[in-house]
C-alpha cells in the first residue's frame, strides 16, 4: 500500500478517526447482542456470565474514545491545544478518564463477588 495520503487538518482526520470508532461500538454492540443470546440459551455460571459482560465494557470504552477523539477534534478547531480537559469530561467511564487524563492508577480494591446481569 504505497497511496499516498491527502493532507487534510488534524481535526478532520481525528473527525475520521471517531466516524471509525462509532462503528465499531455498532459492531460492538451486535455482538454483545449475540453474546446475550447465547449466554441466556445455555447453562447459567457466573463466570461465563461475568466474562459475556466484557462485551458491554468494550463497547462502553469505545464510546468513551469516540467522544474524546470528537472533543479533541473540536479543541482543534477552536485552536485551544490545551483543552485536554474538556475531552477528558465527555468521557462517561470514569477509569478511562483517568487514564487519558494521564493520572495515576487508584489502589487496588479488595476482591468481591461479581454481580451478573442475570442476578
């Protein structure tokens, strides 16, 4: 693959960059339909069951990237380089923000029981 690549503003190509990541929440989310699906239609473990609500965590952080990218798309239009914050508050899970804003991880929590969907 020797194209070569338009040039185009950072935010259009970030723009493109979230437009990629939407589909793939869409994608996400169909197979986490599957996943239900299978999951209701077989035996009931928790740990098939814990390890099924992945599914929904993809597709929660993708989310979570397509309105950073989004937000940083719009940074960039408004020339504000430093307002990472802004695109770190659109975020709606609160241990991506973290880690985008770059802040350090929180203590490990002690272990519980996992709570199902099916609970």
């Amino acid at each position: 693959m020797n194209a070569v690549a338009p040039v185009r503003p950072l935010a259009a190509s970030l723009d493109l960059v979230a437009e990629e990541i939407a589909e793939l929440v869409e994608l996400g989310d169909r197979v986490q339909c599957v996943i239900s699906r299978l999951a209701a239609a077989g035996p009931r473990d928790s740990v098939t069951l814990v390890d099924a609500q992945v599914s929904d965590l993809l597709s929660q952080r993708l989310a979570g990237l397509t309105a950073f990218v989004r937000a940083l798309a719009e940074a960039e239009r408004s020339a504000d380089y430093a307002e990472i914050e802004a695109a770190v508050r659109a975020l709606t899970l609160a241990e991506q923000a973290r880690r985008l804003a770059g802040s350090p991880p929180p203590r490990p929590a002690d272990p519980v029981d996992p709570v199902t969907f099916w609970d």
